[in-house]
C-alpha cells in the first residue's frame, strides 16, 4: 500500500503526555480519520530513538499504514530522549515502565480511543512490550514483540553464556552517545532547550562500565527479565525474529511458555519483516493487522489456529559475509513443545569422528585443544543488523577459525537432513586454567571444502552451573557440561558433512579468558544432539502476503553511506585488528528540514598468545543541523584489561556552533568476576 495515505489520516507531530510528576512525553500520532466519528483501537511504539528525526521515516512507514487502516498509532520517546522530559536512567529502567502504565491510560482515554491498545516494537520496544504487558495495565490487550529477550543477562548483548560479548561496549557506546543528543528547539522552545540539553549531558553514565559492574546474573538483570515470571504475562503475543539476529531464542522461549503465544522466525537479521535483510521480505504489516483485528476488534481472522511456530527453511549456501536473499521455504509446527523432543545424539569420537550414538567407533579417548587468540574473526556479528546491501556481517568461511579448534566430522551425507530448533552439546571437559570459556560450532562442510556455519554456542566455563553463582574451574579436573547452541532451521542436502568445532577462543565477538587455555576433550563422554526432523510441514508459498508499508516522507541525501568490516595483521607483532565502520551519510528530512549525520568506529586488537593484550574502542559522532541550529555529539571509549580488572575510559562532548558546549570525562576500574 504505498499509495498516498493522506486522506485516510491526520497526524500530530507533537502532543503531550504528561507524567504523575509533571514531567512530559512527547508522542507523535497517526490518527485515522474515522477516529472523529467512531473510536479506534490505538497501537504504541515506546522507544528512545528520536520519533522527531532518529525514526521518522519508518515510523511514517509502519504507522501511517496501519492508522489507514483503522487504528490510532502513537509513537511515545521515552523520558530524557527525543524531545521528552526528564533524564533516561539506563535500559528497562522502573521509571521507564511506570511512565508506560500512564501512557497507556492516557491512549485508551482520548476521545478517538476505543480503549484497547497494544504495543508493538522492535529491541528496545520489543522488550519493554513484554516487561509492560507482565505490569498488566488494564487497557493493554496484545503485544508484537520483534527481536527481543526474555533474559537481559544471557539473552541480550552483554553476557552470553556468561561470557562478556563486546556488543556491550559497542551498543553501549551508541547508547551513551544518545545521551547527548538534544532535543529539537522547534519542539521544546528555543529559550528552553539548551539548559535541557546541557542537563541531559551533566546526568550522563557511562552505561557500558555500569553494565559490567554486574557480571553475574544479580538482581539488577532480573529487574525486567519476564523469564523470571512467565505467568505475569496473560495477554496475547506475537513474537518476532530472525536466523541472523541477536534474539532468535526469545520466540521459542515464549511459545514454549506462555498460554498465548505465535512465533515467527524468517532469515531475516535486526529488522522489521516488511523490510527483512536477508531476504525474503514478508507482508508483516498485514500479518500484525491480524493479530490486532483478533485481539483489540474481537474479529476472528484465524491467529488462534495458526501454527504455534511458522520458520523459515533455509537451504544451503555458500558462506558469505552478505546474502541479500536465503532460498528455503515456510514451515509450520502445530506443537512446538512436540517438535522440539525430537532430538538425534551425535558421539564425538577419536581422530575427529562424529558419529552415531554407541558406534563401533567410539573407545575412551581425549584430545586437547588451545586455540589461537584470533579464532572467531570468521564469525559475523552478534547481532546482523542489516544496515546496507555491503555490509558483511554474517558468519564467512569457517576455514580459518576450524584450524585453530578441535573438528569433529560425519560422514558425507547420504541423504538430506532437516534441522530445526536448538542444538546442545554435552560434552566432558577439562582445563589447565581456573578461568576459561568453550565455543561450539555446528557447521556444514560442502563438497569444495567451503565450511557454512549452521549455528554456534559459548559458555564460560565458571558459569557451568549458575550464571549467579559462578566457580573457579579445578584444572586438570573433568567436568560435564552444556552449551545451549543458537536455534536455526536448516537442510543440509545430500553430499555434505556435518562439523561440530571446539575452540577456547571467539574473539572478537567474546572478550578473551586472562589466560590462554588448553581444554582437554573427554571425547567418549560428549554427544550433541541435534534438532533432526525426519519430516517438516511445508506452508503454502503464500501463508504470508508481499511486503507493503505507507509512503514515507522525502530524504535528499547529501552524502551516501557506507559500511566496511577489515581484518589487519601485523605478522611482526603478532598482532590483529578487527575494524567495523559504519557511516549513515549525510541527509536531510525534507519536512522538517533538518540535515543529520551519524558515523561509528569499532576497533579490537589481540596479540596472539597475550590474551589480556585485548583491547577494544569505539567512537561515535553525529550531527544535526537546521538554520541556526548546528550542533555536534562525539565520544570516545577505550576498554582494556589486565589479569584481574577492566578499564574503561570515555569522552562525551558536545558542541554548539563549533563551540565545546557541555563534556563529561570517566575513568573506570572494574574488577573481574569469573570472566
């Protein structure tokens, strides 16, 4: 539907919801104009990131499509970003969940309001959609939740597994960038909005030091982790994600333990389905009018009675660092607590055999393994955001990593096989160091020798019973252990061979152990078991519409964008840099004429065989501009380390017209617990 919506809506750029303290959001609203005759169900996006200019084209995109189609959208900056009142605390703050419960009841209050809302978003706004639905405000009656968590601890980008994953750093650099972004003179007054942003720059932290102040999973993670209490939430959702996004396991945690709950996983990465990178694209907006006509009109369109799990099928593919379109076809289970019983257990054995269970292969043996620093730089992001057709984010050729771990290979394949969910790998482990983490890859090996990564888990080893109460490993003492790999659905044809690889390292996606390891392979005690299905349910082509959004406004850009990954190694040194570089472009927003730019540095550099040579920094800048107004955001953050502490230092400065306007300067130590 990219026909002009303009005669179906009105919109309000700015209007007010003000807080029991007095304190006000600011929301834009996408209003059909049925509303003036007849009240609508009203559907809220709660985010930070700038409804004014940071999201404006997409919000017009998604909200204006669904206001013409019957619903009021509102879309709400949570406080101390945007243009909103008072100071942003950290992530899922209390104050953030409370301010939603107002929100909420000034929607389902306003004259053009039915009285039925519900939340839909994306990150951030699919995980405060959870955290407030388990709230249960009265008014809110269904949730969409994209690429989200129900763990802050395992399951965002701080510590997987237990392990330090340096998105940390690099999304927290991001976030504490915007904490120095003003908010908009024309919106907030042109005598008031400097003393706001100078108070926004005075209360900033340093939000990636205080997230690793808690390297257990303590109550400060708990705090907005619905894991803890799954039966808080009795209202339905809709739960969104794909094969190369950061949250893929949040959609079958929740249909597995909520009464009402859908999932769909696509091959898509960070994105909203309409716009999903890899492809294919869905109809997704249509798929969420569904889910709202159901739960906020009370007309049966049939979501009741979808499958409990429709996913992507992806076929084979040569390993790339970007694939704009994953062949594969829709699949659907009635059951997923069914499906995912239906496991096949895989032996490791000696000389890097993996075979079926009580093989004639398998005898008592062990093999060690110590891999080199830079084992992992074929992984890909954490989290593929799917910002441009050149960014290449996603896992390469696993060659390079598979020489420094410990492979383990079937046989050529004689016939295709079909996995589908999550993997896990048991394996019988020792180490010749206290502290220590294990990496597993599930992989393919294709007829040319090229190596596919299908899947992969980490664990630190410290953390192999609790992520709360972690224990100093025992070296040379065997433990039993498990790595809970990431989910997939995939079909790996006849011809190929099955690689399950162990290494010590996965930098730089991982923060490395402060000493190099060795691991010792128990390999007669250590299995994985795969999520074979001898038979998938195949979807119609066509269980999901072609994508349609509404027309957004007019960009005139100034300059394109870019985004490179390089990997650079002094072989003198010993030493390898991994630089992600990302640059948005310089643009305008030809309505409200505000030119903006935003670039960020990610750095990492090892010394092979000096783990706490480790270093990492990332810098930030951006830029908005209008007539007179003319102002610029950077930071800087440096992390390092040494055998028993982390450091962090960062910049936050501001500038007005070329001049230093406010800066905020830290200097962190950290001691290190277990990592």
């Amino acid at each position: 539907m990219h026909e002009d919506v303009q005669d179906l809506i009105d919109e309000i750029e700015t209007e007010w919801i003000v807080m029991r303290d007095g304190r006000r959001l600011a929301v834009r609203l996408f209003l059909p104009r049925a509303a003036r005759q007849q009240r609508v169900p009203v559907i809220l996006e709660y985010i930070p990131y700038r409804r004014r200019d940071g999201t404006r084209l997409g919000d017009e995109a998604m909200h204006r499509w669904f206001a013409a189609h019957g619903y009021a959208c509102a879309r709400v900056d949570i406080a101390g970003m945007g243009d909103s009142d008072g100071l942003v605390e950290d992530e899922y703050a209390q104050r953030e969940q409370d301010d939603a419960m107002v929100v909420i009841e000034w929607l389902a209050t306003q004259a053009w309001s039915s009285g039925s809302v519900g939340m839909i978003g994306i990150s951030w706004g699919g995980f405060n959609g959870l955290q407030i639905a388990a709230r249960r405000p009265p008014a809110l009656k269904a949730v969409i939740s994209l690429c989200s968590t129900v763990d802050r601890y395992h399951g965002d980008v701080h510590f997987t597994g237990g392990c330090l994953n340096e998105e940390n750093l690099e999304w927290g650099a991001y976030f504490f960038t915007m904490n120095g972004f003003p908010p908009d003179p024309e919106i907030v007054g042109r005598d008031n909005w400097r003393q706001i942003w100078r108070n926004r720059i005075e209360h900033a932290e340093l939000a990636p030091a205080d997230w690793l102040e808690h390297q257990r999973r303590d109550a400060f993670w708990k705090h907005g982790s619905v894991v803890e209490d799954y039966s808080a939430i009795q209202i339905p959702v809709l739960a969104v994600s794909g094969w190369v996004d950061g949250y893929t396991a949040a959609v079958f945690d929740l249909v597995e333990n909520l009464d009402m709950c859908k999932g769909i996983v696509g091959p898509w990465g960070h994105k909203y389905p309409q716009d999903g990178v890899p492809g294919p694209a869905i109809g997704f907006l249509q798929e969420a009018t569904r889910w709202w006509d159901r739960w906020l009109r009370g007309v049966d369109t049939g979501v009741e009675r979808d499958p409990a799990m429709r996913m992507w099928l992806q076929q084979s593919h040569q390993p790339e660092g970007h694939i704009p379109e994953r062949r594969g076809s829709w699949i659907g289970f009635d059951s997923w607590a069914l499906a995912r019983a239906d496991m096949t257990t895989m032996q490791l054995g000696q000389g890097g055999v993996l075979t079926g269970l009580n093989s004639a292969h398998q005898v008592e043996s062990t093999t060690s393994v110590c891999s080199p620093q830079t084992t992992g730089t074929g992984a890909g992001q954490w989290c593929a955001y799917g910002l441009g057709k050149i960014a290449p984010e996603l896992a390469l050729d696993q060659r390079y990593d598979d020489a420094g771990s410990l492979p383990y290979d079937t046989d050529v394949l004689s016939h295709p096989i079909h996995l589908a969910g999550r993997s896990y790998a048991r394996l019988r482990l020792s180490s010749d160091q206290p502290v220590a983490m294990v990496a597993v890859r599930l992989s393919a090996v294709h007829p040319d020798g090229a190596v596919e990564r299908l899947s992969y888990g980490v664990l630190n080893l410290c953390h192999r019973d609790s992520h709360e109460t972690p224990e100093t490993l025992v070296p040379g003492h065997p433990y039993d252990i498990e790595v809970e790999l990431k989910a997939i659905a995939h079909t790996v044809p006849m011809g190929q061979r099955l690689r399950v690889a162990i290494s010590t390292s996965y930098w730089p996606m991982i923060w490395p152990s402060p000493n190099t390891v060795t691991l010792t392979v128990y390999e007669h005690a250590s299995v994985i078991d795969l999520p074979v299905h001898a038979n998938v349910v195949a979807l119609p082509a066509d269980v999901f519409e072609s994508p349609e959004d509404a027309v957004r406004g007019s960009v005139t850009m100034l300059r394109e964008g870019s985004e490179t990954r390089h990997v650079n190694r002094d072989l003198g040194a010993r030493r390898t840099d991994f630089v992600a570089s990302r640059d948005d472009g310089v643009y305008v927003l030809d309505d409200v004429g505000t030119e903006q730019s935003f670039t960020r540095v990610r750095g990492s550099s090892v010394v092979d065989g000096e783990p706490l040579s480790a270093q990492a920094t990332v810098e930030c800048r951006a830029t908005y501009r209008r007539g007179e107004w003319d102002v610029r955001v950077e930071s800087d953050i440096v992390m390092n380390c040494d055998e028993h502490s982390f450091f962090m230092e960062a910049r936050l400065s501001a500038y007005d017209a070329e001049e230093l306007f406010a800066e905020r300067r830290f200097n962190r130590v950290i001691p290190r617990d277990h990592i």
